[in-house]
C-alpha cells in the first residue's frame, strides 16, 4: 500500500508531465525544490522583485494564455505557482503582488530534510515502476550530483523553458487566496 506522500507525488508530477510532456527530470527536481525550499533566494530586495515583475509582464503580455493562475506544485497543494499570462488578466497591483511575494518568502514552506524525503520517495517509486516518467539511471545520476552539491537551486531544463517558457512566481496557497480572493483547484 502506498503512502499519502507517495500518492501525492505521484499525482502531482503525473499531472505536470500531462500538461508539459517535455518535462525532464530536472524540472521535477525543480518543482520539489520551490515546494520546500520557497522563493527566498530570489527575491531579497522589494524594487528590484517589482521591477523584474513589471519587466517580465510587459514580456509575456502577447502571448495567449493557457495556464490556470494557480497551479500547486507541492505534494499537499500548499505551495502553487502562479502563472503571470492569466496573472496579468486580474490587473492585481504589481506591488500589492510583490509585497505578497515578500511576506511568502520570510518563511520557507518545508526544509531541506521534506525536499530530499520527498526526492529520495519519488526515486523509491521509480525503481518500484510506480512512476515511469524517468529512468532509474537518469534519477541516479542527477541524485548523485544533488547529494554532491548539497541540494542547490536548479535551473529548468533547457527544452523545458524553451518550449514552455515558464512564467510564474511562488506563493502559499492561503496566500494566494487572500491576495486573489479566488479558491483553488486540486
């Protein structure tokens, strides 16, 4: 029988690979990596965070949009990205929005030790079969390299931002929904 986290694990990246099947490993250790460890290595300075938001927006604005606002990318939906295409379209205040990002990132939303459970849970559904989007090999080696430079922060997959070029900030799901006064979908 297998686990809540288990379940939740497999639910989530099965439901991300689904809507980017392009998705590498790497991208999965990504995921995990914001669900846990949050945004505080990004967004230190208030001006420069709304800046680049700004910038990031009037960058984004003509492309047509195709992803939920909220998209939860930790294993309990505690943690989701918000996506700036369907972003832009609910004119919130650039600063009220960073401001939110800033409150989020005082607190990161897990430690080091649930981001490596949870890797080291997914690499146990590998070798089971139960989650066959990578290899065990591809699992191995890029753990290898995590373990050896101590969980760092990871890039996307360059196939990934190529082809989906991701746009996004993170935040909590119960502040999510008091800066959007909107529910989520799960």
């Amino acid at each position: 029988m297998l686990s809540d986290l288990q379940l939740q694990l497999i639910s989530l990246l099965e439901n991300h690979h689904a809507k980017r099947p392009l998705m590498q490993l790497q991208d999965a250790y990504k995921l995990l990596y914001q669900a846990y460890m949050g945004i505080g290595h990004l967004i230190a300075d208030r001006e420069a965070a709304l800046r680049y938001l700004v910038k990031e927006c009037s960058s984004v604005q003509e492309q047509r949009v195709t992803e939920d606002l909220w998209e939860p990318i930790s294993p309990t939906g505690n943690v989701g990205r918000v996506n700036l295409r369907p972003y832009i379209l609910t004119q919130t205040d650039p600063a009220v929005f960073v401001d939110a990002l800033m409150q989020f990132a005082q607190y990161p939303p897990g430690t080091k030790a649930q981001l490596q459970t949870a890797w080291f849970t997914m690499g146990d559904l590998i070798e089971a079969g139960q989650l066959s989007l990578w290899s065990l090999d591809e699992y191995n080696e890029l753990t290898q390299d995590l373990t050896e430079h101590d969980y760092p922060v990871m890039h996307h997959s360059r196939i990934y931002h190529n082809t989906y070029q991701p746009a996004y900030r993170i935040l909590s799901e119960a502040i999510f929904k008091r800066l959007f006064r909107a529910p989520t979908c799960r």
